[in-house]
C-alpha cells in the first residue's frame, strides 16, 4: 500500500527513534553492572536495581537479570563486549556460557555474523551432538514417538524380540524406499523457482516440518544441497524442506554430510572453503539480508 508523504516522514520518524532507542538501550545495558557495583541505584534513592532501571531506562526486571548476568559471563572477554556494543546483549546471549578466553574471537565473529536464532540454534544443536568427540557418544540413543494406543502396544510387545533392531532397520528402508518412489522426476532448467509438483513432494515428505535431525520447526524453504546454481537442476533427492534456521546454517556451510540423508546430518564447527557451494552461498549472502 502506498504511502502519502505525510505518512512517509511519520514512518521515517518512528523508525529513527527506534534505532536511536535500541542504542540508547546498548549503553545502559553496558552500564548496568557499574550501576549494580557501586550502588548507583541505591544513592539516588531508589527502592532496587529493578525500580532504577525500569524508572530511567525502561528495563523490565528479566532484562536486568538477563543482562547482568550476560555482562558478567564475558566481562573478561573484550571481543564479545564489542560485539555488545554494536549489536546489543542478545546477540552474544547464546554463546555466553560456552565462550572462553580462548574462544572469545571466534564466538564473537559468529556472534556478528547470525542473527540469534540461528546462533542459538548452531550452538545448542553443536554441543549436544556434533562437537562431541565420538568416544564419549552414546551407543544407543531413546525415541520417543506419538502412536495409537494399540499400535504402541504391539511395537512394545515387537521390542522383546532379539532381532527387533534389525527387522525393523528393514522396515524403515523399504519405507524409505516406498516413498521415494512415488518422487517426481528432477528437472533440468534455468528456472529457479522449485515446480510445484516436487514442491508438494518434498514438502510432504517430512510433513512440511523441517528435515533437520529432531527439528520440529515448521520448514519455511526449500534448500538445494547441491546448490542449484551450480547445476541447474530441481532434484527431489537432493532437495529438502527446512526451517529459516537450518537454511540459513546450510547457506554457511555449516551442515555436516549435506548431500547425504537428513538423518546423518550434523552441525559442523567451520565451513569447508575449498567447496565451490562455499563460493556460491559467500555470493547469495551478499544480496540478502542480515536479520
């Protein structure tokens, strides 16, 4: 909808008071902890902490603990505090806990780089899993699975068998198989939208939720592991439906295994930047947005 001139400048007003707002906000956040230090908020005659920075800078009184406690876990690191100070207190939230000395550049970049969903999920999903060496990885690992009462029952009563693991291994494969037999054919062409035949087909294959290892996120994308570019082709054996978290760690090359199953996907630490997706996703980057 088009806007009057006069509703332009409104717009533009609103928008420079928020950002000077969230700036505003930076710098109190950073002051917060010499505040709480030297008691600031008590000299000036304020009941607590909480009633001085509601009163003076709008902080709710989970943003004071929020933000007293990530100060304090990286008050010993000056490449995250930088990152505080242009980007705000959430953007380092995620990594708060895990960022050492040693690791304060890294995690800063990082930090710098992904909006903090995406770091949020690329730490959570790394540290239960991929960044655990494989000696101290569980052997086996729980399921959990939703099922009518007395289909539960008959796979509890199956589980007792000695060779469950390995018959039901099978019945996953031909399931596998089945599936991707009903696949569409891929399709060759300097079009880049995805044809809705294996739109719908990729989509459905994992219910429209994202294809990530135990994401339940619903997928808002369909991503190219071979990266179209690169080919040019719609294949729905190497197409899969993701969340705007996973994709945007994809495009990062920050997916172990890419081209393989979905469920031998992991987290990767670093990229690998002598893949040519890695030139291919450094170039999409620089025409999308950073939010």
């Amino acid at each position: 909808m088009k806007l009057t001139e006069q509703e332009n400048r409104i717009h533009e007003q609103f928008t420079e008071y928020g950002r000077n707002a969230k700036e505003w906000l930076r710098k109190c956040q950073m002051l917060l902890p010499l505040v709480v230090k030297y008691e600031v908020w008590k000299k000036k005659g304020f009941l607590s902490i909480y009633e001085y920075a509601a009163k003076l800078a709008g902080m709710s009184h989970s943003g004071v603990d929020e933000t007293l406690w990530v100060m304090r876990k990286i008050e010993d690191k000056p490449a995250l505090m930088a990152v505080v100070e242009r980007k705000g207190i959430q953007s380092v939230k995620p990594v708060a806990n895990i960022a050492t000395l040693e690791t304060q550049e890294y995690w800063a970049q990082n930090a710098m780089k992904m909006p903090q969903k995406v770091l949020r999920t690329f730490v959570r999903e790394g540290r239960s899993d991929s960044w655990v060496a494989p000696s101290s990885q569980p052997d086996e690992l729980d399921v959990t699975v939703r099922l009518k009462p007395d289909l539960a029952r008959r796979l509890e009563q199956l589980k007792k068998h000695a060779d469950f693991e390995e018959h039901f291994g099978q019945l996953l494969a031909a399931l596998e198989k089945r599936l991707e037999g009903t696949s569409p054919e891929p399709v060759k062409t300097a079009s880049r939208p995805v044809p809705a035949a294996i739109s719908r087909f990729v989509y459905a294959r994992t219910s429209w939720l994202c294809a990530f290892p135990k994401c339940l996120k619903r997928a808002t994308s369909l991503h190219h592991t071979q990266r179209w570019a690169l080919e040019k082709v719609h294949d729905p054996s190497r197409l899969h439906a993701v969340c705007t978290e996973h994709e945007r760690l994809a495009h990062r090359g920050l997916i172990e295994n890419e081209e393989g199953p979905p469920h031998t996907w992991r987290i990767r630490r670093e990229p690998d930047r002598n893949d040519a997706k890695f030139y291919i996703d450094t170039l999409v980057s620089l025409y999308r947005p950073s939010g």
